[in-house]
C-alpha cells in the first residue's frame, strides 16, 4: 500500500531532521578539534564525514558566519 501524499512528505522531514542533526553533531566536533587542536586537523575530521567543502570553509574560517545555536 502507498502512503499518502502528506505522510510521506513527513518521512521525508524527519529524515531530513536525522541527517541535520547528525551533521550538525559533526560539524560541532569539528570546531570543537580546531579548538583544540589546529584547523588542519579539523578540516581532515570534517572530510572523513563527508562533510561538504562549503560548510567546512564556512565554519572553520569564517566563524562569523556560523549559524547560531538554538
């Protein structure tokens, strides 16, 4: 059986959901290992994670531009 237009619409959103929330774990780590270590080292922890390279440039050095935590 096929699920309905709006059901599906909310799978989808909830995969989503998981897949930010999970990157944006990762991405937390990553300025956590800059801290911590050096940019280098977090460049390498982002890209192992599949991490694009947009986000790792943004949020390793271009902090001003990181997103705010809710």
């Amino acid at each position: 059986m096929e699920k309905a237009p709006i059901e599906q619409a909310a799978v989808l959103a909830m995969d989503e959901a998981r897949t930010n929330l999970r990157q944006r774990r990762i991405v937390d780590a990553g300025i956590a290992v800059q801290g911590s270590m050096n940019t280098m080292s977090a460049v390498e922890y982002l890209r192992r994670r599949d991490i694009g390279r947009d986000v790792i440039e943004r949020v390793l050095l271009e902090p001003h531009r990181r997103r705010a935590r809710a």
